[in-house]
C-alpha cells in the first residue's frame, strides 16, 4: 500500500525537511506553506495521506483533519517556550 507525505511547513523548513525525507528513503512529499497550498495538494486517496506540521503557523480545519489519517503537529522550541521558536 502506498501513502503520500504533505510537509507542511514554513519554507525555511522546506530543503532540510525534504533532504530528511530523502536520506530516509522515503518519496518526494508534497510540500505547503499555506492553507492555499495545502488545499492544492491534496487530492487521490486521501486515506493513504499523513499529514506532518512543522514549524507552520496554519490552522489546519477540522473539515481538512477528519478526511485525513491520525495528522502530527511539531513546534520546536525549548521547554520554557513550547510551541514556539
């Protein structure tokens, strides 16, 4: 079973995120910055999509979210500021 990967992240994030991706062996994701953009790539069986945010400010909908498989949000930052960075 194939599955797609959506990155969404800030695009400061984008080539070292990707080159983990790639390092990891894993397909070339698709990549967001924007509700904009993340509601361009979505598309085909979204059940075999998992959403990854990184470092994005995006509220992602509860509409987009419950089309999706189990979705992971990570902020990096030190613990006496989580979620921020």
């Amino acid at each position: 079973m194939n599955s797609h990967l959506i990155l969404l992240t800030d695009n400061a994030f984008r080539d070292d995120l990707a080159r983990v991706v790639q390092h990891a062996g894993l397909p070339a994701p698709g990549f967001a910055a924007t509700l904009a953009d993340l509601s361009h790539v979505l598309s085909g069986d979204l059940k075999r999509t998992r959403l990854v945010s990184f470092g994005s400010g995006v509220i992602v909908p509860e509409a987009i979210l419950s089309v999706l498989p189990p979705s992971y949000n990570f902020h990096p930052g030190p613990p006496a500021y989580r979620g921020l960075f």
